[in-house]
C-alpha cells in the first residue's frame, strides 16, 4: 500500500511540474504574440468564449452562421388554375416570429435561413391601419388590388382582416401560467436573462384580478410558484429573478405540468393562457410538436390557449415552437430584443392574451370568367381542404383584439375582362358562446388601381415585405427579382408612413440583405407545382 500511495504522489508532483511548464510556455506564447500585457485582442478573446457547439467541434456544420438552428421547409405555392380549383382556403395566421428571428439574423451579418422564412409571418408583422369592425361585430374584411410591380401582368389582390378592437380597461382578467426553460441552453446569450426582462414588463402590465402560476423546467418539470394574485407581484418578480439555468431540457414535462396548473386555477369567463418561453430545443422525452401536443391536447380543448415566445441563436428550434403555437390554439412570437419584448407584453398586451375569434378560416372564391390563374404568397402551413372551410371540427387560427392578418394573392387575369374578381368569406366561432359565424365581401375589377403607383399605402407595403420574404426564400417566383428594386419601394413606402420604426427598420434590413447577398453564391431556387413563366 505504501508503495502504490508514493507511486501516486510521484505521478500527481510530475503533473503538476508538467502543467507549470506548459502554463510557463503559454504565458512565453502569449507575451510573444500579444505583447508583454499578455492581454489578447478582443476578437481572440471571442474566440475563446464562443459556447460549446450543440453538435461539438469547433465549428457550425455545413458552415451554417449559427449552429443546430432547425427548420421545417414547407415549399412554395404555386400558381393554381381556376377551371381546376376556384378554392384558396386557409387558417389565419398572426404569428410573427419568422419575420423577427430574420431580423435577427441580418442584425448579427447573415442571411436567414431560407427554411424559416414564412412569408405572411413577414407581412403580418407590420401594421396596414385597417378601420375596426363597426358595433359588436368581431371582424371587418379589407380588400384591394393593384397591377403588381415585381410579376409584369400580374394583378395583387390584398385581404385584409381586422378583429375587434377592445380597450385595456375592458379586457378580462387573465389566468396566466408561465413556463420557463431553465435548461443549459438558456444560458447562451444570457437568453434566460432576456426571459426575465421581458416578464417583468408583462408583470407590470397587470392588474387587480389577474393571477400568475409559474412552472419551469430543465432535466425535470417542476412547479416553482403556484397561482397567486398579481397583488403578490414582488414574490412573482423574485421567483422569476430567482431563475438559473442547468441541465437538458424536459419541454414535455414542463408544458404538462404547467397546462395541470393552469387547468386547476381554470376561471370561467377570464383570459386561460399559458405562455412558454423557450429557445425550443427539447431533448428529454417527447421532443417533437405532435407527440408533445398529444400530452396537452386535452387541456387546449378546454379553453387554455398557448402563447410561444422563443428566444436565442444557435441551438433554436422554430418548429417546435411555431407549431406549439399554432395548434395550441396560440400564436408564436420570437424575440430578439427589449424592443420586441415591450412590443409583444406592453404595446399588444390585449391583442396576445384576450381572443375575440376561435378556428378562423379564410376561403377566397376566385371568379373563373375573370381570373385565370392565382398564388397564395406563404401560409404554405396553414392550408385546410376546400371541403373543409364548413367543417367545424376542422381547427382554423385564433385571432386576439385588434390583431390583423393579410393575405396577397398574385392573379393572372384574362384579358379584358371585368366584373367580380372574388368573393371573401371568413368562418369563425365567437370566442365566448362558441357559435359559428360567417361574413364575405366581394371585390371587382373596377377596385383594382389604374396601376401599381396609384395604389393604396397598404399594398404597397404588403407587395414590398413579401417581396423581400419571398427573395430570402429563394422562391422560384422571385428568381428574376433584385433587392435593389424592393429597397426603392420600401424608401418610398417609409415616406408613405411619415418615418414609422418598424417601416425605417425595414429599410435598414433590406439593405443589409442586399450587401449580404452580394457576396453569396447562387443557390438553387425553390420550386412549387405547375410552375409557369413569372
């Protein structure tokens, strides 16, 4: 035993001898390269700091900016024939995190990943000004056309869906469950930081009435503070302080457990809202949005709706958290900044927790004696069977007060010809009664504007965010379409909109795009059925 323990202490002194020279070697390395401060630059002190990869190395695979960002290719619509399909129909969509992680992206020198451009998340991102509904009526349906300026001979036709407008002062109280990953990966950034930020400005946004449940999960779910009135606000702002992060992450668990909170402080006739905050990367049990969703489909049906809110770069999943979302009976948001976040839990405050319509659909009747052709820009995701726009078992979207959604059609019209160019109906059940309703409007050719310069401010804005999505995309539809173009119409549309942020931020974004893709390599183009001449 002796002699094996002095074998020991002979091993460790060698090491540490070892590590004295090597440490001796470093500093001589270091001071030789640096100077004698022995202090490195900025950047190769970056470079030291960078986080571990999710997939290891040192370096993104396939030379992605970020690594393990992960995306689901939905393809691009193509154009449909009217003698085969007079139909478009689809489930509305208010979600915006696609336009925003974009952004997020152009913000750090790159381009975003094509796969996770969704076109109408880019056009529902922006404000169009569209008059409320009159009285109690949930909608107000907004049409217009113009000659398009990016596809020659092609007509833009603009839906435009305004809900309910309900003032803050009259919304209902609000259940909310908070569910915060606490996992490792939230540490990347500080994201888990960002996290808190952005719930202490939903916090102080709420009022005598309101109550806050709060689950979090890392390698397990756990149920950290349960509901309390918001009068108890500094314990909910300490428990949220209180947060760290650690471990893998267990979504599965933590969602079950908060949608049982959120369940048991269930209250008739208030807001029932789970609200996760995440960067989506589930790697503990069920990982995927179907088989996760089977665990918390029941609670949905009760009337718990979900809001997603993703947060981080490299190691984010947006499919998982678009598709929580969407079939949550939610919307997903992704934000990058202190400026989203007041966007998200202040400025839209009522529109993100009250719905005014549940299963919204939106079905457009194209009229075959006048309209040739049409194509859906995005909502490639979204789409619902044209047998099933009256089928009420079928899920549609989810609408919150004053949200809007739009849609632009491209048509290819037949020569002189004039009269009805379509009819729009939207089918909804009132968020509160649960009774179906329908309303339409029908659109002519005399609408349409002389041409694409005498068009409403509206459209012009619309055709040129889709145009800027559907670039990024590499859509086979904007294969001949230059950035160049698209930023002198958003100059001009920022001028429309007397210097509005989110329009001069648009201007900056292009921009960047545009030198960006100055120095990238031709990709292929991305391809959708039927495919003809632009």
């Amino acid at each position: 035993m002796k002699i094996v323990t002095g074998a020991l202490l002979a091993l460790v002194i060698a090491g540490l001898a070892a590590a004295a020279i090597l440490g001796c070697r470093a500093a001589r390395e270091m001071h030789s390269t640096y100077g004698p401060s022995a202090s490195p630059p900025a950047d190769a002190m970056a470079r030291t700091a960078q986080p571990a990869k999710a997939h290891g190395g040192t370096h993104n695979v396939n030379d992605a900016a970020f690594d393990a960002m992960f995306y689901r290719d939905y393809g691009v619509n193509p154009f449909v024939d009217t003698d085969e399909d007079r139909l478009s129909t689809f489930a509305v969509d208010v979600d915006s995190g696609s336009y925003t992680l974009a952004r997020s992206y152009l913000g750090r020198g790159a381009l975003p990943d094509r796969a996770g451009v969704r076109t109408e998340e880019f056009i529902n991102y922006f404000d169009y000004n569209y008059a409320p509904p009159a009285g109690d009526a949930a909608f107000a349906i907004h049409t217009a056309a113009a000659p398009s300026r990016f596809g020659a001979g092609r007509t833009l036709l603009r839906v435009g869906i305004k809900g309910r407008v309900i003032d803050p002062a009259d919304r209902k109280d609000a259940v909310l469950t908070f569910v915060i990953d606490v996992s490792g990966s939230m540490g990347r950034e500080d994201r888990l930081e960002l996290v808190k930020k952005a719930l202490h400005m939903l916090v102080g946004q709420l009022r005598e009435g309101d109550e806050v449940g709060i689950a979090i999960y890392g390698s397990r779910g756990e149920e950290l503070l349960s509901h309390r009135s918001v009068e108890h606000r500094d314990e909910l702002l300490r428990a949220i302080d209180s947060l760290r992060p650690a471990g893998s992450t267990n979504a599965e668990e933590g969602l079950v457990i908060g949608y049982k909170m959120a369940s048991r402080a269930y209250r008739r006739g208030a807001i029932n809202r789970v609200i996760l905050c995440s960067d989506g990367v589930a790697n503990v049990g069920n990982t995927g949005p179907r088989s996760i969703l089977k665990q918390i489909q029941r609670h949905a049906g009760e009337g718990i709706t979900l809001t997603t809110v993703g947060f981080g770069m490299g190691n984010y999943n947006d499919v998982l958290m678009e598709q929580l979302g969407d079939k949550g009976n939610g919307h997903y948001a992704y934000v990058d900044s202190l400026d989203e976040a007041k966007r998200v839990f202040v400025d839209n405050l009522t529109g993100t927790l009250q719905v005014v319509a549940r299963d919204v659909k939106v079905q457009v009747d194209f009229n075959p004696a006048v309209v040739r052709s049409y194509r859906l820009l995005g909502y490639e995701n979204r789409d619902v069977a044209d047998k099933d726009f009256r089928n009420d078992k079928v899920d549609g979207g989810e609408i919150g007060a004053g949200h809007a959604v739009t849609a632009l059609y491209e048509l290819k019209l037949w020569p002189d010809r004039s009269g009805p160019l379509a009819t729009v109906r939207v089918r909804y059940k009132d968020a509160d009664d649960g009774s179906v309703k329908e309303v339409s409007r029908e659109i002519t050719t005399a609408e349409v504007a002389a041409s694409f310069d005498a068009a409403r401010p509206s459209v012009k804005l619309a055709a040129c965010v889709a145009e800027f999505a559907e670039v990024l995309r590499r859509s086979y539809w904007a294969r001949g379409s230059k950035l160049d173009d698209v930023l002198a119409l958003a100059r001009a549309c920022r001028n429309d909109y007397d210097h509005r942020k989110d329009v001069s931020e648009l201007v900056e974004l292009i921009d960047k795009a545009r030198s960006l893709k100055a120095d990238e390599a031709d990709e292929p183009v991305r391809t959708g059925e039927g495919q003809d001449e632009r």
